[in-house]
C-alpha cells in the first residue's frame, strides 16, 4: 500500500514538472516492471492531457465535455468496469490542476467516479469551469467539489464559503449541498450562495433563473433579484430586503456596509486578506459602519475605518488588533 502511495506521488510529480521524458529512476525502474505499469502510466498521462481543459477556457468546449460525461458512465454501465477515483483539484487561484491518484492498493477494484474540487483560501479568490460547462467564482476561504451522480441523474456540488455561479443549461439538476443548510436546486441560472459554515445565515441571492431551496419538508422558490436566507438556529427560510448587487459586490472588491457591525467587518477582512484580527474587550460591540469599503490593501482598509470610528489598529505580521482610541 505505501509503495503505491509513494509511486503515485512520483508521478504526480512527475506530471506538475512539465518534463518531457521520465527522470527519476524509482519510477522508471517501475515502469520497466511490467506492461500494466506502462498502461497504468499511460492512461494517466491521458487524464492529465485532457483535465487542462478544465482550466484552459479558451479550448474548453462545454457541450463536448458533458457528452463525454455521459458516454463514459454509459461505457462503464455497459462493461460492467470498476473504476477508481479520480479528482481534480485547483487550489486557491493557481493555474495547475494536481491529479490525485487516489489508488487503493489493487488496481481496477474500486469504483471511480470524475470529481472537480476546488479551494480558494483566505486571503485569495479563484474561478474555475466546471466539466458541464457552469463557471464559478470563490470568495476568500471557500470549497467546491463537483460531481456527477450518475445513479440519481445530477449534478451534485458540496460547497462551504461564498461563490457565484452560473450554471448550464441543461435538463440534468445541478444539485449543491450545504453542511447544515438547505439544498440548492437549479437547471439553469446565475446566482450568489454566502454559506460559510460559522455564519448564522447562509444567503442565497437570485440574479436570473429559477432557484429551489429545499431544507427537510419545506421548499422556497426564488425568483429573480431576490434574496433568501435560511437561519441555521431556527432551521427557518426568510426573504431578505436590500439592494441584490450588494450582496456580490465582492466581485468588484467591494463591502456595502449598511449598519454592518465591526465584528462583521473584521470577519470581512480576515476573510479577504487573509489575516486574524482581534478586538480589545473595551471596543464597544454597537459599533457600526454605512458606507462602501473598496481598498486594496488591509493597511487602507483599517485606515478607512479608524477614520469612520473611535478605534485604533496595530498591525503584526497577519496578526491585527483593534483598540479603543
């Protein structure tokens, strides 16, 4: 099992280094060892050719690729095959895709099934097109894993954090789960979804389409420019009022802040660039901000707001405090 493991690295490895030809000499004295080895390798020198079109928007052709999708779950049903897993991750807002050989010791034994995953931490933001063709945007500390559930006939979508999507067309439901919150159910559409799993609220704002929130036995519908959010204490579905851009200003760098408290603000900007911020006992907690916060650094950022409050920072390395005045 560890051999595996470590010859699986090797070639991830070897895939990320761009070379042209094989080098290290544990790994071609493996390749030697049989010609299963030599196909093993070569199908996944095929898996990492074609995952860059998953990242290349300019070569990637959506219709093509959920085709694909189809005619192998197909294959596989007819064949009868057993395959492993496979996945694809892009993390933060880095342009490689790591092929995770996710081998479980005796080859073509488990089944496998094509999964997209995607990070972005704080501090960074990313986007991605996923293989139907629905492009994603991720806030800052944000996960995505993509995949399609070719028993149930979805496109099903674990998420934490927030992201706007735009999902494809397409007569299969794009499914996305959330970890103590309501399911999101669409076809076809664009939309913001704010569910970090330490928020109260996860928030769900329309921009076109049709969106269904699904928590237990209870639905809610959404039409377009409206926002719902789902009290995870209360297990409760509400409309909210506001002005819908607001709440995916983010993708222009921007915080509405309309009587926004300071604890929201600094959870905002802990998120956004990455750092920790603590807030002395003796500032007081009413303290709210109106306005919109657009810097592009955290120095500008708490600058704007002491100049908005009577409150003063220090700043360490990633570590900010924010004291009375």
């Amino acid at each position: 099992m560890e051999e595996n493991t470590d010859i699986n690295d090797r070639i991830a490895d070897y895939f990320l280094s761009g070379d042209n030809g094989v080098s290290d000499p544990v790994l071609m004295e493996w390749l030697d060892g049989s010609k299963a080895n030599r196909k093993l390798f070569g199908q996944y020198e095929r898996i990492w050719n074609e995952s860059r079109h998953y990242v290349e928007k300019s070569v990637f052709d959506p219709e093509a690729a959920w085709k694909k999708v189809h005619r192998i779950n197909r294959e596989r049903e007819k064949a009868g095959r057993l395959w492993r897993r496979v996945y694809y991750t892009v993390s933060g807002a880095a342009a490689a895709v790591f092929v995770m050989l996710a081998l479980s010791g005796v080859f073509g034994e488990e089944e496998r099934e094509l999964s997209v995953s995607m990070k972005a931490d704080y501090g960074s933001r990313a986007e991605i097109m996923l293989p139907d063709g629905t492009a994603v945007k991720l806030n800052s500390g944000s996960d995505l894993t993509y995949s399609f559930n070719s028993r149930e006939n979805i496109r099903e979508v674990s998420f934490q954090g927030e992201g706007f999507f735009d999902v494809s067309k397409s007569t299969v439901p794009f499914v996305i789960r959330i970890k103590d919150g309501p399911e999101v159910r669409v076809l076809g559409t664009a939309f913001n979804l704010q569910a970090y799993p330490e928020d109260p609220l996860v928030r769900t704002s329309l921009v076109e389409g049709s969106v269904e929130l699904v928590y237990k036995d209870t639905k809610q519908v959404m039409k377009p420019k409206e926002t719902v959010a789902f009290d995870r204490k209360t297990n409760q579905l509400r409309r909210m009022d506001g002005i819908l851009s607001h709440t995916y200003s983010w993708l222009e760098n921007k915080l509405y802040m309309d009587e926004m408290l300071l604890t929201d603000v600094c959870r905002y900007l802990e998120r956004r660039y990455g750092v920790h911020i603590t807030v002395h006992p003796d500032v007081s907690e009413n303290i709210h901000f109106n306005g919109v916060l657009q810097e592009e650094t955290i120095l500008d950022a708490l600058k704007a707001l002491s100049g908005l409050s009577k409150v003063k920072y220090a700043v360490k390395g990633k570590n900010i405090s924010i004291t009375p005045k």
